[in-house]
C-alpha cells in the first residue's frame, strides 16, 4: 500500500517514489504501450478500392502481354491450362464490376484471335479508366485534407507547417561510436547500449551542475515579493491539492508521438497508466506542492 502525500515530508521520500514511478512506466512501456518502426519514406495508404482496381490492371496487362502480337505471328498459344485460368480471372473481374458477360471461346486459335482480343482491351479500357478516376478523386480528397490540414497547423502545429511548407525532412544522426575521455586511457566504444549511456549521461549534465546558493539576490528581491496591486485571491486556489478529475482532464490532452525528456517516460505511458499508478503519480505531485520540493530527476 503506496504512502498518503502528507508522508512524503522529505526529500528522500519523494525521489525514492519517483525513481519507483519511472522504473514502473518504462518497464509498462517497453511491453505494452504499442509503437510501430517507420522510415524516412512516405507510403500513401490509398483505399482498397483503387488497390483492387491497380490489380485487376496488372492481371489484364498479363493477359494481354501473353496474345501479344509477336505470339500470333509465330503461332505461339496458351495452353488449355493457361487458357482456363486466364478465363477464370477475367470473369471474375467482369463479375466484380457488374458488366456484361462475355461469352470466351474454350480454345484460342487464329480464327477468334483478333475479337478475343478486342474484347479483353475493352476489359482493360474499363478497369484503366476506372481505376484514373478513382484515383483522380482520392488525390484531390489528399489535397483537400493536406491542405485544411496546413492552415490549421498554422495555429495548432506550426513545426509541421514550417516543415510541408518548406519541403524539409527531419534529420538524424547515428551515433555508431563514441569517445570516452573519462578514464585514464580514452577508448572508443561501438556498443550500442554504452553509446546510448554515456550520450545520455553527457546530455543530461552538460549545462553542469546546479548551484548550491539558490537565493535571490537583492536587484530581484523586490520583483518577488507580493505586488500590492495584485488581488490574492486571484491565486489563493493554486496550492490546492490535485483531484483525479483535475489530473485526468491535463494527462488526456497531452498530444501524443512527443520525444520524452531524459528520463526516457513519454507521454503515451502516462495516458495509459492502470488505476494504481495513476494514484501514485497524484500522491507525488501534491507531495511536491505539500513540501515545495521537486524530485531530483
């Protein structure tokens, strides 16, 4: 049973907990929290329909390479197999787009050759002109929504319309070796998990150590002092202590697919916290308003 907030009095206290709250989030994370690997490639997702119609165009065009001109010329025909099976497919296309049977001979010869043909490029024409339409509408719906999409980033999300509108592509950088210097003997490291410590641990104390003396000096006294033309009931509710309704209406707007601070917890593993770890995280919180101090990390 997790300890009330106004038991975590000191500073020992709270780290410890948070420390246990971090540890408990990335383990939840790497095993439930879904993710997905992607590259730098943009791959359109276009509706089943015109994916259908792009394979009916490529199974006519087989048909058709295969009573190529060159095959009749040198009396070159499909087996009775290949005949039946090229038969089957285009019914079955006639079928899914609800036209006119056609009534196909059971051999191929010189004799049916040229209105066989005739009537297998009518099937292509159909599925090609289709298939243009149906393609021409979904790139305008792209367009329509990319472009809605752009004017509402302008106030919702103004990286990605600096990025759309500037054509430019995230970048990044592999770190496949790394020196360290902190020892007698520098070496280089290719270990992916050393790389991704030791980048780590420069990052997180690279803008150096914090000062002991966090007093305010005497010129910034006066600007942190209560101002007497500020009415202080205007923030008398401030200290309250967090209610679950209050931490659940801020933890549900938080945006997702957000790069995570050092502590490596996103925002995803918050959101999709059980019951019990929900609590502990508002036991921490009014903790640090209860004693005015903050975790360590």
């Amino acid at each position: 049973m997790h300890r009330s907030s106004a038991l975590l009095n000191s500073q020992t206290d709270i780290n410890s907990l948070n420390d246990s709250l971090e540890q408990i989030l990335r383990t939840a994370t790497n095993s439930i929290v879904p993710y997905k690997w992607s590259s730098n490639s943009h791959i359109e997702n276009k509706p089943k329909s015109l994916v259908i119609s792009h394979q009916h165009l490529k199974q006519l065009n087989s048909v058709i390479l295969a009573l190529r001109q060159s095959n009749h010329d040198k009396n070159i025909w499909p087996s009775q197999k290949e005949w039946t099976t090229y038969i089957d497919l285009m019914n079955n296309i006639i079928t899914f787009y609800e036209l006119d049977p056609i009534t196909w001979p059971l051999m191929l010869d010189s004799l049916n050759f040229r209105i066989t043909k005739s009537h297998i490029n009518q099937l292509l024409k159909f599925v090609y002109n289709k298939y243009k339409y149906e393609e021409a509408e979904w790139k305008w719906d792209k367009i329509k929504f990319y472009s809605k999409q752009r004017n509402n980033d302008l106030i919702d999300n103004q990286s990605r319309m600096l990025n759309s509108v500037l054509n430019r592509e995230k970048r990044y950088i592999t770190l496949d070796h790394i020196m360290v210097t902190d020892y007698d003997a520098p070496y280089i490291s290719t270990d992916p998990i050393d790389i991704e410590w030791i980048a780590t641990n420069h990052y997180q104390s690279s803008v150096g150590i914090p000062p002991n003396d966090v007093s305010i000096p005497n010129t910034w006294i006066d600007e942190f002092n209560p101002q007497s033309h500020i009415d202080t009931s205007n923030y008398q509710d401030l200290m309250n202590l967090i209610t679950e309704e209050e931490y659940s209406q801020i933890i549900s707007a938080l945006p997702n697919n957000k790069a995570s601070d050092p502590s490596t917890v996103i925002y995803e593993s918050v959101k999709y916290a059980g019951p019990l770890c929900r609590s502990l995280i508002i036991t921490l919180l009014n903790a640090c308003l209860n004693t005015t101090l903050i975790p360590h990390s």
